[in-house]
C-alpha cells in the first residue's frame, strides 16, 4: 500500500487522536459519574471511543481493538438509554476507562498490554444484562477476533451481504437476494447467475453494469438480457431497474466472491445464483417498483445501459446475447456551483518542529529589528519606518506565541486518573475540584509540567489528607477534598494543588530534617523555611515508604524540574487546614522580557519578572558584614548584595564603590531577595532565549543566552540559582563541565 | 483524468490512511472532517464518489448522505459508508438514506479499491 514510514506518520497522528479522544471520554466519564452527563457529552465520549476502535483496527492493534470495541458497545447502549446513566455505571466505565488508556499506551508501546480480563467481562456482564449486541462483533471485526465463517467469508468485509443477514426485517425494504441452496458450492457444474437490479439500488447510485463488467472480469458470460419490462422511452425513469439479467461463471469461483460482487446491489435486487445440475427456481421475488415521477434529472449510465440494450422497442422478448454492449462513457460529473471553500477547516494539525522553526525565525526577526534600532539614528529610524516595523514584528512574534499556546487542560487531563488510583491504593475518599483548565500555557511547559503535576497530587493526597475516620474524629468531611487549578498572572501561570488535609506537621519535618542532617539542632527556622524543607534534597516525611509518593523521587526533584522550567514552587501550609503547592512557570519558555545591565563593561539579563525595583545607594547604604558579604538596608530590612562579577569569579579591574553602582533588588522565587551590583542598566527588552543547553552546557547561575541588538551576546542570570548560592557557604559559582 | 473521491472522516488519521490507500490505486483523494464541511466540499468538487465514516460531529453521515441525496445533481453519485459500526439496523439505515454501499473498517486497501470499482467506473 505505501511505505511504512508513511504508515508510521499516519499511526503517530492516530496516537495524537487516541490521545485527545481519551481526554474528551475520561471528561464525559467524570459528568456520567457525577450524574450530570448530558445526551451531547455521552455521544462525544462514543465518537471518541470509536474513532480509537476504527484506528485499532486500521493499524492492527488488536488489543485495543477488543477492548474498545466492548467498550463501545456499551456506550451504545447508554447513549440509546438502554443501560442507565447511573454515577455506579459511571464508576465502572472510568475504570474501564482507565484501562482503555493502558490499551492505547501499549499500542504505542509504552507499556506492556494490560490484563482487561476482569473489567472486560464487566463490560460484558453490562451488556448481557441488557440482552445488548453481541460481545463479539459480528462484522469486519471478526476476522480479528475469530476465524470467518465459512460461507460469509470475505464478503463480510462489506455490508450489505446478500446472504445469512436478514436485512429486510429490520428495513422492510423489498426481500433478500435469493440463495438457492448453499450446500452445493462444491459443485463442478458452472454458476447460473440471475440479477435484476431493484430501484432502490439504482436510486443510491448503484450501477449494474459495473456488476456485470465485475463478474466478467471473473470469467462470466452474460447469457441473456431480458428487457421485456423495458417501457417506452418517454415513459422510462432513469432509476428504475428494467432489464434482468442472467450470466454463467466458471464453478471455481467461491460464493463469497459472488456475494462480495453483488454486495452494493442487494439486498432488494433480485440476485441469484445456484449451480447448474438443479433447475433453477423461478424467480418469484418482485422488485419494489414505486411508480414515481420520473426525477429530472439527466440519464444515468446505468440507465444508459438499459437504454441501449432496448434499440428496437418493439422487440420485448428475451434475447440471446453474447455480452452486454458496451456502455457509453458516463456522463461528466455534474459540475456543482463554484464555491470557494471558506471554512474549508476550523483546525489545522501542523508538526511542532515547523512551529519550532517559526518561532526562531520570528526570534531572529526581533534581534535583527533590534539591530537596526541600534544602529540608525532616530530620524533615519522614523525615514525608513522603523517604529512600524518594529510594532509588525512584536505583532508577528505574539501571534506566533499564540500559536503554540494550548489549554493546560492537556495537563489536567491525567490527573483525574491519578486521583482515582490512589483513592484505591490509600482507601482515603478524594474529591477533586479543577479549575481554570482552559489557561492556555505554551505547549513546552505543558509537555514537562506532567511529572511535577503528578507528584504534587500524590502527595496531597497520600500525605496531605487524613483517612476518613480521623477526618471524621477531625469534625471534617470524611471525603477530603482537593483543588487543582490554573490561572494566568501576568507572564507567569500559577498551578496550585491544595489540599484540605492535615497540614504540614512542622514539628516532625523539622525533627527529621534535623536526622537527616540536613538542618542542625541550633538552625533558627521560620514556619515557611520548614515548609520548604519539604523540598530539601533527600527528604521525606513517610514513616514507611509508600509505594504511592515515596518511590525515592521527592519533592525536590519537583522543585529541581520546576526551576529548570524557570519556575518555581511555593508552599502554604496552615495545620489541621490544609496545604497548596503552587507551581509558578512563566507562560512560554522562549520569550523573556529582561533589562540589560552592564557589569564590568559586560552586558548581562536580569529577567524583568525578578525585578523589584533598582536603587543608587546612598553612601553607607550597604554595609559589608565581613569580607565579601555586604548587605543593603533597604527601609529597615537587610537584604544581601552580591557583586555579580564576584559570583562569577570575573575579576573585576576598577571596583566600583557601591555609590557608583546600581543595585537591582531582585526576588527569587523560593528563597526571598538579592541584591545584585551592577555598574548600569542599559535597557528594558523583550528577548528571544538561545539555551544553553542545547549550545552549549548547563551552567548554574545562567538561565540562557540572548543576541542582543548590536549583535553582541548577554548571558541571562538565573535569579533563583544566584539566591540559593549567595545565601549558601560557598558563594561563588564554578563553571561545572568545562573539563569535560 | 483520475477519478476523484472525497472521504469524510473526523479523524486526521483515517482521512490520510485512506488517501495513502486510494492515490495508490490512481484515485485523487480529497478530504473533509465531518458533513457540514463534507457536504460543502461535495458541492465545490463534485467528486466521483463519496466516502463517509457515520459518527462525526456537527453533521453525521447519515445527515450528509440525505443532504447529498436531496440534491439533484447528487443522484448518481456514488456513496460509500465506511465505518467501523456493523448493525444491521445501521446498515439498512444507510441504504435507506441513500448510501451505495457499506465497507467495515478496517479496510483492506485492495478490497476497498475492488468495491470502488463496483460503484465508480
């Protein structure tokens, strides 16, 4: 059919739909188990399961294929009312659907195929129970999960069988093709083939003389045309089905290929066809002829056919022919009115590497824009309409922005699961409350929140919320409850998940940061700097190590992915009330408004969302506690300065006195302000972030890179790496992996 | 002229499979993702046949193969249902509704090309 690397590129857009598709169910599951599914939501979660099913099938999963396809059926059977929408079915399909999910992630070969024994038959139970479809299906599915019959065969691949479905109960549409007799398919007499189309067939675009060209392509011979119900031409409908007729074909062909060939014309068409040692049966079945007005519209080619197998009118008896004439070209396809296709798509898929590409090129844009305000004088900039140029820019570079943006629900949309796992692993009651799913975040952040998103929930939930009797002993709800939600604050987006569970138990956190060594005895802590000893290195509070939040990956790996994102983790703790982790990551990981500063004629970034405010010290302003640690009174509060050039070991020639320096106090995000010394700050900038990573090495104290306007590099410092190092002993920076 | 054919499936997926499918077997492959926009692309291109999935959004393929049917340029059109649903109930009410044929997905490239040839010349 194609090469597998197109396959391949199909399947891989297949997985993004079975991805969506499993949001979209696993929503519509949640509303069916919280009673408030509608009849829209239970057909979207059907489309979306059977979309999986019909990619199953197409690529060959069979698994999944199974499984969906249960799961579909009782779908089915909700949307048709025939099971009710009862929260305990909805229960039970969120557990079939979580192992859906499993289905589909070893389809793309993340896991091992799941053992859907128990919950399969569950499905099935749903359906025996309701005296439902079949478990397995008895269409193009089977050959998948069974061997075909033999006499449906291959034509079960196609609807419309001529034989074993008894269509016409269910339709009440004309009568079944005949089939004489089906024990003598191994005859070696030739077939006797009678066929007649109805005008049913003929009115949904069938077309005999494709059939008839079909089985001459087998070796049939048309023996005879009886065109003795053909009316005179001005009285002929073009969809009517006049002519019968009758073809021998070599025994050797299978009935299923026959059946296969006469798939579209049944099954209100006369068809027959029997080996040739019987007489065969009159043809008795009566086309349903409704004598309707002739449409207007122009001759059909079937009916082209007919017309030209009745040259002499008068002559209606049944003839001998050796073949049927060859049918006329058809006629053009009817030309419709030249619409230009407005809406010819809502939404398009594009690859993100092309996005990727975009953004960087937009990104090049800007810097080469800013290039040119550099270098023309202001006149020369408003002659060639820089300032236009620029606002076009800043325009294209936004909407690019937008292009990668996606609601944090792709995020979100796991966690219900999660909540559900370790509602059976902890026996706690867990309600979870979402809010603002539909932030739209860049897709980056999206991508790598998962991990960090996931921790924090287990932990709500395995540490943070009590059991249900101590909740009850507590006077709370014995059902704890936690909130996951999003809201954009400025550039940043804030992710919280609380809880209202025990609280942070400041007593054991210190006590075991103080075992664990990681704080001393003497350590004076404030209530916050004990919360955050959750994120410590090497920390956890379990007694036992569970095997839901303490598989030896802590909270400080969180905090360590959360930073690498440019973010950073808040806690809040009030005891026997809860606890909310809140996540804050910028909006998108490319775009950086900064301010240029220069220190020791280098320039350098300052993130402008750092930024608290700047200050020219006053004479004894900052004071130096002891060599090389001064710090700034700032109204009455003392925050640290450091030099940068200090904390980068760069050696600076003419030390400045700190009159003749600006100091930028900055906030980290997790271990309050810093004051940074520089000699002068340049500029205020939006800028495009080149990682360094990817260039180069991480480095610690540098978020990134940036080209500037004159072409040159700044280095852009992260805040929070500066912060944590100068209030710890060592307080200067190596540059790791320069050796390697 | 290669024939032309309009496939109307809501899933990018199926839509790009069967075009990888047909354009082999010397088709030209046009796509829509559900019967609204199936039906305004089959007034724009007239296609040579038309193949629909049945459960989409906004239009389903029932509804489209009744609105095509009810368009006179439309009557000999060819229509194949393509999807992944085999009740008879179903399939009686596409023929009803004016669907030339019905193929159970998954499809097999050959088959499918074989029945092609029995509806479209």
């Amino acid at each position: 059919m194609s090469d597998d690397k197109e396959l391949d590129e199909i399947q891989a857009i297949f997985f993004e739909e079975c991805v969506e598709g499993l949001g979209t169910a696993e929503e519509g599951l949640t509303a069916l188990a919280n009673g408030e599914a509608s009849p829209d939501v239970i057909a979207g979660v059907f489309r979306a399961v059977h979309s999986i099913k019909g990619g199953a099938g197409a690529f060959g999963h069979n698994a999944l294929l199974t499984f969906s396809h249960a799961f579909e059926n009782v779908l089915d059977k909700i949307r048709a009312g025939d099971i009710a929408t009862t929260p305990e079915i909805g229960q039970q399909m969120l557990s079939a659907f979580d192992v859906l999910s499993d289905h589909v992630s070893a389809a793309m070969g993340r896991c091992d195929v799941p053992d859907d024994g128990p919950v399969l038959s569950g499905l099935n139970a749903l359906l025996d129970a309701e005296g439902a479809a079949p478990a397995v299906p008895a269409g193009g599915t089977e050959k998948i999960e069974e061997p075909p019959a033999e006499t449906t065969g291959e034509a079960d691949e196609f609807g419309f069988t001529p034989v074993a479905i008894d269509l016409d109960d269910l339709s009440g549409l004309g009568s079944d093709p005949l089939v004489l007799d089906g024990d003598d398919d191994d005859s070696d007499e030739p077939w006797v083939i009678t066929f007649k189309p109805s005008r049913a067939a003929m009115e949904n675009g069938a077309e005999p003389l494709l059939v008839i060209r079909e089985l001459e392509r087998m070796g049939a011979r048309v023996t005879q045309a009886d065109y003795s119900a053909l009316p005179p031409l001005r009285e002929l409908e073009p969809e009517q089905g006049y002519i019968s007729w009758s073809l021998t074909l070599d025994s050797m062909i299978e009935r299923s290929e026959l059946d296969e060939c006469f798939d579209f014309v049944a099954p209100d068409s006369l068809i027959e066809y029997h080996h040739n040692r019987r007489a065969p049966v009159a043809a008795e079945v009566e086309v349903v002829q409704e004598a309707e007005a002739a449409a207007d519209v122009p001759a059909q080619d079937a009916s082209a056919a007919q017309g030209e197998a009745s040259t002499d009118e008068n002559n209606k008896a049944p003839i001998k022919m050796a073949a049927v004439p060859a049918a006329p070209a058809p006629p053009p396809p009817p030309v419709g009115e030249a619409k230009v296709a407005d809406v010819a798509s809502q939404t398009i898929r594009i690859d993100v590497t092309r996005l990727d590409m975009l953004l960087n090129l937009v990104g090049e844009l800007v810097i080469r824009n800013s290039i040119l305000n550099d270098r023309l004088a202001v006149e020369d900039q408003e002659r060639v309409e820089l300032p236009q140029l620029g606002r076009l820019t800043r325009e294209i570079q936004d909407n690019v922005m937008t292009l990668r943006a996606q609601p944090i629900r792709q995020a979100f949309s796991r966690v219900p699961r999660i909540v559900r796992e370790l509602c059976g692993a902890t026996q706690k009651q867990v309600n979870l409350e979402v809010q603002g799913e539909t932030t739209e975040v860049d897709k980056s952040v999206i991508e790598k929140i998962g991990e960090p998103l996931t921790h924090m929930i287990r932990n709500a939930i395995d540490h943070g919320l009590e059991s249900a009797e101590e909740r009850e002993a507590a006077g709370k709800d014995p059902v704890g409850t936690v909130l996951l939600s999003a809201e954009q604050k400025g550039a940043r987006i804030v992710i919280r998940v609380s809880d209202d569970g025990r609280g942070i138990d400041r007593a054991r956190v210190r006590q075991k940061a103080i075992d664990k060594e990681i704080i001393s005895e003497e350590d004076q802590l404030s209530d916050e700097d004990i919360d955050n000893l959750i994120c410590a290195p090497g920390f956890s509070t379990a007694e036992t190590i569970s095997n839901i939040s303490g598989r030896g990956v802590g909270m400080d790996v969180v905090r360590t992915n959360v930073e690498a994102l440019g973010g950073r983790i808040e806690i809040s703790s009030t005891p026997g009330e809860g606890t909310s982790f809140t996540m804050v990551l910028p909006l998108t990981l490319a775009i950086l408004d900064g301010m240029i500063v220069r220190i020791d004629g280098q320039r350098y970034v300052v993130p402008l969302s750092h930024v608290i405010e700047s200050i020219r010290p006053e004479k004894g302003q900052v004071k130096a506690i002891s060599p090389g640690s001064e710090v700034i009174d700032l109204r009455g509060s003392y925050v640290p300065v450091r030099r940068v050039s200090d904390l980068f070991g760069i050696s600076a020639n003419d030390r400045r006195s700190p009159e003749e320096s600006l100091v930028i106090i900055a906030e980290s995000d997790t271990a309050g302000c810093i004051g940074l010394m520089v000699d002068a700050i340049d500029d205020r900038r939006e800028l495009v972030i080149k990682s360094l990573d990817q260039n180069l090495y991480p480095i610690n104290g540098l978020s990134g890179a940036t080209i500037l306007g004159d072409g040159s590099i700044a280095l852009i410092l992260d805040i929070d790496a500066l912060v944590s190092t100068a209030s710890a002993s060592g307080s200067r920076f190596t540059l790791k992996g320069m050796a390697a | 002229m290669s024939k032309l054919i309009l496939t109307v499936d809501d899933s990018a997926s199926m839509r790009m499979l069967l075009k990888v499918s047909l354009t082999a077997q010397g088709y030209a492959i046009e796509g829509a993702e559900d019967g609204r926009q199936g039906l305004e692309r089959m007034q724009e291109l007239a296609p040579d046949l038309l193949i629909t999935d049945i459960n989409m959004p906004h239009m389903d393929g029932f509804e489209l193969i009744e609105e095509v049917r009810a368009r006179p340029e439309f009557r000999g059109t060819p229509i194949l249902v393509l999807s992944t649903e085999f009740s008879d109930e179903k399939k009686s009410r596409a023929r009803e509704t004016g669907a030339t044929g019905w193929i159970t997905k998954p499809f097999d490239a050959e088959k499918l090309g074989a029945a092609i040839r029995r509806v479209c010349p």
